[in-house]
C-alpha cells in the first residue's frame, strides 16, 4: 500500500512540476501574443480589441498568481500553509482577475 502511495505522489509532484510549467509558459506566451497584437494602433480603434487586450492581461496575471505559488510549493515551504494574508491576498487576486477575464470576454461578445 505504501509503495503505490508513494509512487501517486511522485506522480502528482512530477505532473505539477512539468504539467503546470508547460501550461504557465504556454498560456503566458499566448497572452504575450495577445497583447503584442490588439496593442497595435490599427487594433486600437476598435472597442471589441479593448476588451481582448484587458482579457489577456487579466488572464497573464490570474495564470501567474494561481500556478507560479504551486509550483513553488514543490520544492520550498508553501507559503499558503503559514501566511494568512498571503493566503488570503492570494485567492482573492485569482478570484478577481480570473472574473474580470471572464467579464471581458462577455462584455465583448455583447460589444460584438
């Protein structure tokens, strides 16, 4: 029983070691891409690119705030499990920043 506990374990520490790295550096090379492109003055006319560049960036600083902690936490005390308010700070700045991404996206669709 405990050899396959702990081969589960090792299993999850390298799935969120490399799992959740490839999906940070994916998605924030797709929210680089993002704002590069609907920061162009031929995008910035139109209200609909406003609310895609927004989205992006709310999405880049809500991926980083809710992975970058986790994968941290692999190899150094989680600083969640002994800080409140950075535990607190933490959640509420994924919360927000994943809604507002989500407001955006509504909003241009709406727009659209």
């Amino acid at each position: 029983m405990s050899l396959s506990t702990s081969t589960l374990v090792v299993v999850q520490q390298y799935l969120t070691r490399y799992g959740m790295t490839t999906y940070d550096i994916l998605g924030n090379i797709g929210s680089i891409f993002n704002l590069l492109i609907f920061s162009q003055s031929s995008h910035r006319r139109n209200p609909c690119s406003l609310y895609i560049f927004s989205m992006s960036l709310c999405s880049a600083i809500g991926l980083n705030s809710a992975v970058i902690p986790l994968i941290y936490a692999l190899d150094h005390p989680n600083p969640l499990s002994y800080s409140i308010p950075f535990c607190k700070s933490q959640y509420y700045f994924r919360h927000v920043f994943s809604q507002s991404m989500r407001t955006f996206f509504v909003v241009a669709c709406v727009d659209r």
